[in-house]
C-alpha cells in the first residue's frame, strides 16, 4: 500500500513541475524564487488526501489543477511563516529557507505570486469545465486559506506567544492554521468527485481530525527529534515562545490523544460508499509519522 502512495506522490511531483512556467523573460527571479520552495520535496500530504478522497468518492478524471493549488498555497504559507517578522527561521526541508537565498522581499513576493496562481489555475480549469463542483472547490480552499482558516489561525498563534491560553484557544488556533488546509483536501476532492452531501460531511470531519493529529505530532517532534529528520530547525517552537501540545500534555499523552482522533477519523470513513483503503492507511501513517 505504501508503494501505491509513493506513486501517487510522484505524479504529483511531476504535476507540480508544471504549475510554474519555465520561460521566466523579465520575472526570472521571482519565478526562480517560487520553484525553490515549491520543488523543494515535503510529504504533499494535502494533494495526496485530495486526490485519495476524490477517488474514493469515484472520480475519474484529472484534478491537476487542485492538487496543484493547495501544495502552492502551502508552499506561500511556509514561505510567509519563515520570515523573520514571523517565525524567523533558516532552514526548511533541509535547505536554507526561501529569504535567505533570495531576501526577504522577493521571498514576500513569491509568496504571493503562489497564492495567486493557485486560484487562477483553479479559476481558469472551472471556466472551461463549466463546472459548478471545480467553483465550490475553489470557494472552499479560498476560505480555508484566509482569515477565517489559515491566516485567522496564524494571527491567533502570534497573539498568543509567550502567554498563557487555555486548551480551546489552543485547538482553535491549530483547527485553523494548520486543520483548515487538511480538512479542506479531503472536502474539495469529494465536491470534485461529485460525493452525496452525507459523504461531504464525512469526509470533512476525517480531515478535521487528522489535522489535529498532524499537529499534535508536529508539537511533540519538534521537541523530541533531530534536524536531519525534520528537515528544520528544532525547539523553534521554544524558541519562539509558542503554545503547543506539549505546554499542556506529556509525549505520552500526546500520542494517546491523536490515537484516538486517528480512530474517529477512521470511523468516518464508513459513511463513504467507495473504497477508502488508502484514506486509512495515510491516517496510521500521520500518528506515526517521524519527520
């Protein structure tokens, strides 16, 4: 099953080889900056969900440009949280982060060109398709990454570094920073797939909770592992005087907790009437997940 994924997670690759124009002309820098952190590898766990959940709902068709719009918005927000006017960090995916190749400006601005070409890949196939579902799609990731998903969770996490919060706010900053763009995988590739409203839901709730679950996991390896397996700096966490996880639960804990989402995720699966073998087997994978 595994090498079933790792093929999936080639195409993708090879898909994301396209989004980003390889004649550069005038803006060669800007581009070049957008291909550094885009190709720069990482688990592509969001497309990979995507395409996983458009399938098990029976979706035949390419998806290319929705998988490809949610790892460059991922790639922006990464980008973004590297700057030192946020979490100040040099090293991503085991290469220097995207400012300090390119300075802090042109980085800013690779960000931004992601974000935007995401949407204008997406708009651009649901124009021609004609297709409500492509739109619904689009409206879904455009809310998970914006105030009331991603960037609502972002701000929350820098209001909060260096006090003291209780579990709720804790939950809520990570349902949005980092669960809206995993949940909102799973929910595009059902609406893509054409899935009944009953496995819409479903499917969103899988994705709501494995996105608390990576999250714990990414609290607790910051803490306990190694830069050569993160492929990042460690203990930024600390560093940056951030609430996590761990400010509330022991490792133990942790692990325990995100078993138990890991088997509701699991149980929402049911409610999906294709074969969701592969959902499965990525939300085991997560909780034991090392880098």
């Amino acid at each position: 099953m595994e090498n079933k994924l790792e093929l999936y997670r080639k195409r993708i690759e090879n898909q994301l080889k396209e989004a980003i124009p390889n004649n550069h002309g005038s803006f060669g820098e800007l581009y070049e900056a957008m291909a550094y952190s885009l190709y720069a590898g990482g688990k592509r766990i969001r497309p990979l969900l995507m395409q996983l959940a458009y399938e098990a709902v029976g979706g035949k068709e390419t998806i290319t440009p929705y998988l490809c719009a949610i790892e460059m918005i991922h790639t922006y927000s990464l980008i973004h949280d590297d700057l030192p006017a946020m979490d100040n960090d040099d090293l991503r995916r085991g290469k220097p982060t995207n400012h300090k190749v390119f300075g802090e400006a042109t980085a800013i601005l690779a960000g931004d060109a992601l974000l935007n070409g995401a949407f204008e890949m997406m708009l651009e196939d649901a124009l021609n398709q004609d297709d409500m579902n492509r739109v619904r799609a689009a409206h879904v990731l455009a809310e998970a990454s914006g105030a009331r998903g991603m960037i609502g969770g972002q701000i929350l996490d820098m209001q909060s570094e260096g006090k003291q919060i209780d579990k709720d706010t804790l939950d809520s900053i990570h349902l949005h920073k980092t669960g809206a763009l995993i949940a909102a995988a799973v929910h595009m590739g059902a609406l893509l797939g054409g899935a009944s409203s009953n496995e819409v839901t479903a499917l969103t709730f899988y994705g709501k909770y494995l996105g608390k679950v990576f999250q714990i996991i990414d609290d607790v390896l910051d803490a306990t592992s190694t830069v050569e397996e993160l492929g990042k700096p460690i203990h930024s966490d600390m560093k940056n005087e951030k609430n996590t996880y761990l400010s509330f639960y022991d490792v133990d804990t942790c692990y325990s907790i995100a078993e138990e989402l890991t088997t509701k995720a699991i149980k929402c699966l049911e409610r999906v009437e294709g074969d969701t073998s592969l959902l499965e087997h990525v939300a085991f994978s997560l909780v034991q997940r090392r880098n």
